[in-house]
C-alpha cells in the first residue's frame, strides 16, 4: 500500500533529487558517457547493449532526428571498438505514427549495424505495440536473418502463442534471437498474468521451449529464481554457451551479476543514457518504490 502511496508521487519529486538517485542506473548523458560505461563493464568481462533515452514522439521529424542519433551512437560505439550491440524502441522512429516510415528507420540503423557485424535488438513496448513490433521484426529478421532480434514478455498470456507461431519461422540460415524479460508496461488483467509466481512459472516454460528448440536466448531478469530456474533448464538440456546470456539493467543486482559471470555465463548488461533521463528514471523509481522510500527517506534523515 505505502509502496503504491510513494510510487504516485514519484513524479512530483524534484528533479535534482531524482538524479542523485538516477545516476547509479543511466551511464550519463552524452556517446561519451556511454562509451565510458560500456568501456568499464567490458573491463569486467561483461557486454553491453546501449539504449538512447527518448520520451514519446508526436511527429515523424522526432522519428528521423532519434534515426540520425542511433546512426551516430553505432559509428562512435564501432570506433571505439566497444564489444556491444544496440537496443531500441521502435515508438521512437514513428512506429504509432507511419508504421511504414518507421520501418524503413529502423531498416536503416539495422542495416548500419549489420555493416560492422553488430545487432540491434527491438525492445517490446507496451500491448498496443505488440503486434506491429512482431511485424517489424518478421520483416528485419527476413533481410538481415542474424542481425536483428525481439524482446517478449512473460507476463502477456498471448506470447506463448507468439512463440508458438514464430517457431515456425525458426531456420538455421534465419534463427530466431530473442531476448526474455518478465515485461514492464502496466497491462490489464485480461491480457497478462499479474500475480509474481505465475509470470515467473510462464517465464521458465517459455524459456524451456526457446532453449529446447534451439532459440538463442537472452535471460533478462535480476529475480534469483528466474536465474535458478534458467539455470537448471541450461543443465537439463547441455544448452551450449554460445546460445544463451544473461542480461541485467545497468546498475540493478551488480553482486547477482557477478555471480553469473563468476559461473563462466555470458552477461550483457542494457546500458541506457541520454538528456531524457528523467523519464526514464521515473519509470524506474515507479518500477521499485523501494527505492523511493529510501530517497525520501535519505530527505529527511542525514
Ligand atoms: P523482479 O522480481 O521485478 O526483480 C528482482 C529484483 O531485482 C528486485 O527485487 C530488485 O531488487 C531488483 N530490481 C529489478 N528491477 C529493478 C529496478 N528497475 N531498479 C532497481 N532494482 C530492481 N521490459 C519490457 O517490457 N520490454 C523490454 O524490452 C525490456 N527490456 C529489458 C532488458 C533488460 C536487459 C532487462 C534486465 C529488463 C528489461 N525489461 C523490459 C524489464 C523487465 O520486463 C522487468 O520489468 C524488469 O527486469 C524487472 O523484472 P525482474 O525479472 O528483474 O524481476
């Protein structure tokens, strides 16, 4: 009840406030920061995927400016050498606006990506969204076959039909490449699982399906039972190492991921920056109101 009290009001705290809080999970601001970021992580053994913060956009001018900025994120990530891929959403290239535009958006930092043998991974926003990212990445997946790759969620009752049908589509010249994550959106009961137990028994039967047939997989989650259970799905069937990671947020669990990279698992860790990051930190803080009463706390108490 208090957690919902406190994320209610996350919002309305000031923003200077909300950085000192933000800072631990948003590599910074500018390519540079997040190079640096991802420079350090790759220290330590771990890969990154940079995500370049944006807000919703209203026209497809917003589109084709967030376009040119992937465009230059990928060539100062290359030139760095950094060992990453990139994440994006595809709302922020028009998806809700000119579906078709925003393909040949996303067609074009794909294709950028693929040039230097990269990948770029379409985050899975909210329901509205699903059927048109599954579209897109059909349509990527068919051009750029080991380039590209889908995020689904476990807690959309639909998406193990979603994988269901594109199994279908699962080759050994086009594979499938998804990335698992329990999802984040605010969604009706009719359409996703809310209960904790539930999503994360849906989460572990649709992971067995993807390793059983082959998919590879990236574990998104900081839940230790999530992390057994793949685990234990790994052993059960000698998945190789080379056909699953673990993926985490910047910031979030860093003894967790230690924990697996200690174990000899790939790890990539989903480094988001940008001058939007007041949003994004928002959504974060609503995510884990713990997190904001420690903030309101640490006000009161010095
Ligand atoms: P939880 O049970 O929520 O968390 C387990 C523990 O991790 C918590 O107790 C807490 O200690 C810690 N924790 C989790 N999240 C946070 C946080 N934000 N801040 C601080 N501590 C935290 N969702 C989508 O809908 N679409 C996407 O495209 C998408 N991409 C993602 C990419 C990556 C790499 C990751 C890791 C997550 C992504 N998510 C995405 C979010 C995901 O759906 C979950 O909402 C989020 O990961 C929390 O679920 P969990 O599995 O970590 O389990």
């Amino acid at each position: 009840m208090i957690n919902k009290a406190v994320a209610s009001v996350v919002p309305y705290f000031p923003k200077k406030f909300i950085w000192m809080f933000s800072k631990k999970y948003i590599a910074g601001v500018t390519v540079q920061d997040a190079i640096s970021v991802s420079r350090s992580l790759n220290m330590h053994g771990v890969s990154v995927t940079v995500d370049l913060l944006g807000e919703f956009i209203h026209n497809m001018e917003q589109a084709s400016f967030n376009r040119d900025e992937y465009l230059k994120i990928i060539e100062a990530f290359e030139s760095a050498q950094v060992d990453g891929t990139y994440s994006l959403k595809p709302t922020s290239f028009g998806l809700l606006i000119d579906p078709e535009e925003c393909y040949q958006n996303i067609r074009m930092i794909v294709s950028l990506a693929s040039k230097y043998g990269s990948f770029v991974r379409i985050d899975m926003e909210d329901s509205k969204c699903v059927d048109l990212e599954l579209t897109l990445y059909k349509r990527l997946k068919h051009e750029f076959p080991n380039r590209v790759g889908l995020v689904l969620q476990a807690y959309l009752k639909r998406t193990a039909d979603d994988v269901d049908a594109m199994l279908k589509l699962h080759t050994p010249d086009s594979p499938l490449n998804f990335r698992l994550c329990k999802g984040i959106y605010n969604e009706s009961e009719e359409i996703a699982y809310k209960q904790g137990s539930i999503i994360n028994e849906n989460y572990l039967k649709l992971l067995e399906k993807m390793l059983y047939r082959g998919v590879y997989v990236g574990i998104a989650t900081h839940d230790v039972a999530l992390v057994e259970g793949a685990r234990k799905l790994i052993k059960k069937y000698q998945v190789p190492k080379d056909m699953y990671e673990f993926q985490m947020l910047y910031g979030v669990a860093p003894e967790l991921r230690n924990k697996i990279v200690g174990d000899g698992n790939k790890m990539r860790v989903y480094v988001p920056y940008g001058e939007d990051w007041f949003g994004y930190s928002t959504r974060r803080l609503k995510e884990n109101p713990k997190m904001a009463q420690h903030i309101i706390k640490s006000i009161f108490v010095k």
